[in-house]
C-alpha cells in the first residue's frame, strides 16, 4: 500500500496538513488571487481535493465545482465543510492516475503540492494528459508545488509543528540528485509516537513547463505566487498554468 492509500494517515497528519490556518489562509487565495478567479459559472475541478479547503471558498464565487479525492475520510470531511457553510460542490471518490470526463472543466486545480507522488514518472506525466482530457478546448490546467528553486532556499533542519494536543516534527531529505524529495514526519502525543513518510517527485519550473507543453498544453506560464508573481528568486511556489488549445 502507498502511503497516500493509508487512511490513518490521513486521520493523523490532517492536522497539520489542513490546519485553522492554511483553512483561512486558502479563503483568502480564493478571494484575491488573479490565477483563481474565473469566468463566471467556470466549471471547475479541484483534483485531490482532500477536506475540501477550495471547495467552499470556489463554490462560494459561483463556479460549478466538482472536488475529486482517493480518500473518503477526505471527502466526507470535504461534505461536511460544504454542509456547514451551506454550499454546494459534487463529490467524486477516484484516482486521479485514471479518472478522466473528456471535455467536462473549464479548469482543473491541483493545489499545495497534491502532484508529484507516483513512484513512475510517466505516471506523474499521465495525470497532466488526464487533465487535459478533462478540459473543454480552451480550459486551464493549473498545478501548484514546491519547486527545486523555491526549496532550496530554505530547506535546512527539522521544524516543528505544534497542535492542540501534540506536535509534529517535519524532516526533509532531497533524494536521487535533487530528483524527489522524502519527508518524514513524526507525530507526537502524550507518551506515544506516529512515523510515516511522503516522498514526491520534484520540479525547476523549467522541468514543470516542458511537461505541460508535451502532455499537449499551449501557452504555457510559470508563478511564483499566487499573487501572480513572476518565478524568480523571490517565489514562495511553483505555479504552472497552461490551456487546451481549441481544436485538440
């Protein structure tokens, strides 16, 4: 089993993975940032969607969102967060190595680093065509990491991330000549200990780009924020965005 298919992983970690504040943080993107606004009633696909922090924030400006997820913990947190603010979005359970709707989305988002983790690069590579199947001829496909650049810059000793009732301390390793990066956590409560491990490919920009363009992508860009921020050595993410040109 692969760690994303462990549900006590999940249950574990979602603390801080999906904590008050990247809840409110996220709110906040949805409302002020150029890559996230949309046309209105744009069809949108959040591809692991996890708790649904897109979710209510999209389906709150109107669009027609749709949140699919591997987890189904994950998606009844997301069912609940819709039910208690009182907005709508479907929800599917499936892989997104091979969940496809042909020509379904005006967008699809993969957002805080939710791509990347097939062990197979060509994996990695069919969830880009994935998408671009998925997308009406002119749609966007908008994926957001941890670039090779952007980690760089900080990545250095453990840090520590402490929650209501333990802490977790966060590790990272850069593995195969700055090809993947593994990330150990260890999460702390009371007199007990929970050990487990991501390991996700990594990405330049330049790398990210030439992947969107192969998988059939045109007018392909490169963020450093979601502000809309140029890629450069002030960048805080990798933001790739790219369109299914009409006629393909």
């Amino acid at each position: 089993m692969e760690w994303y298919e462990d549900e006590s992983f999940w249950s574990d970690f979602s603390g801080t993975m999906f904590s008050a504040r990247r809840e409110a943080e996220v709110a906040r993107l949805v409302t002020d940032s150029p890559l996230l606004s949309f046309d209105s009633g744009a069809r949108v696909l959040d591809l692991c969607c996890g708790p649904g922090l897109f979710l209510v924030p999209l389906a709150r400006r109107g669009y027609a969102v749709t949140g699919v997820d591997l987890s189904p913990r994950m998606l009844d947190r997301a069912r609940a967060a819709l039910a208690d603010a009182g907005e709508r979005a479907r929800l599917v359970r499936a892989d997104m190595l091979t969940h496809t709707e042909p020509g379904h989305y005006d967008v699809v988002l993969n957002l805080f680093t939710s791509w990347g983790y097939f062990a197979r690069q060509q994996d990695n590579v069919r969830v880009l065509r994935n998408a671009f199947a998925s997308l009406a001829p002119g749609g966007r496909l908008l994926i957001d990491v941890l670039g090779k650049e952007v980690l760089a810059g900080w990545i250095g000793r453990p840090q520590l991330v402490e929650l209501g009732d333990g802490y977790v301390i966060q590790r990272d390793t850069v593995l195969d000549g700055w090809r993947r990066l593994r990330t150990d956590w260890t999460l702390v409560r009371g007199d007990s200990a929970r050990e487990a491990s991501i390991t996700c490919w990594l990405y330049s920009g330049a790398e990210l780009c030439a992947l969107f363009e192969a998988a059939g992508f045109t007018d392909v860009e490169c963020f450093g924020g979601f502000d809309g921020a140029p890629y450069d050595q002030h960048a805080r993410r990798l933001i790739v965005r790219g369109v299914r040109p009409a006629g393909r």
